[in-house]
C-alpha cells in the first residue's frame, strides 16, 4: 500500500466496520507488505496474499 490515497480508503473502511462490529478483526492483503496499523478501533493486520492464501483454517 505505497499510494496514501489507496491506504486511507481502506484503513477508514476496516476502522469505520470494526467500530459497529465489535468481534470483527481486520485484514488487509497485500501484495508484498506485512505488518499490524494500530488504529482507534483495535489493530489491523497487513498481510501478503501469499502468506494469507496459506494459512490454515482449522
């Protein structure tokens, strides 16, 4: 998320939703980056697809 514009929109987007819904957590997948954004409304966490694509949901 090198565009600042791209990263705000999907930030307010995942703040706004984890605000109404309190047992939601957020995601956002990337192509390359990994991290945690601590925001207002809890962290989101910043993931490669690659890596999203092979977690394991047991």
């Amino acid at each position: 998320m090198t565009n600042a514009r791209t990263q705000k929109r999907e930030i307010t987007a995942l703040e706004q939703t984890m605000h109404r819904m309190s047992d939601v957590t957020g995601t956002i997948i990337t192509l390359r980056e990994e991290g945690t954004l601590p925001t207002d409304a809890g962290d989101i966490n910043v993931i490669p697809a690659w890596k999203w694509a092979l977690q394991s949901k047991n």
